[in-house]
C-alpha cells in the first residue's frame, strides 16, 4: 500500500510539473488517502503484536 502511495505521489509531482492541476490534485489526494490507511493498518498490526508478544 505505501508503493502504491508514493506511485500516486510521483504522478502528482509530474503533472503538477506540466501543469496538469486537476490530475495532480486527484492524485496528490489518493496518495495522501493511501499513506493515511497505511499509517493506521501498521499501527494497528504493531499494537496486535505488542498484545499478542512474541511467540518465541
């Protein structure tokens, strides 16, 4: 999901570069959107783990 993220944020990088706002605009929001969901499923599988402790 963070490939993903930073895929959406090169697109907005270059089409902002080329002036394509509307496109950079979307695609800065999807990865954004991306980053975000990705930042709160690893804190909720640190925190699993942290329960859970090590099994070995």
């Amino acid at each position: 999901m963070l490939y993903w993220a930073l895929v959406f944020l090169a697109v907005a990088i270059i089409a902002g570069i080329f002036g394509f706002g509307g496109i950079a605009s979307a695609s800065a929001g999807i990865a954004q959107i991306l980053f975000f969901i990705f930042l709160v499923l690893f804190a909720v599988a640190v925190i699993i783990r942290l329960l859970r402790g090590s099994s070995r």
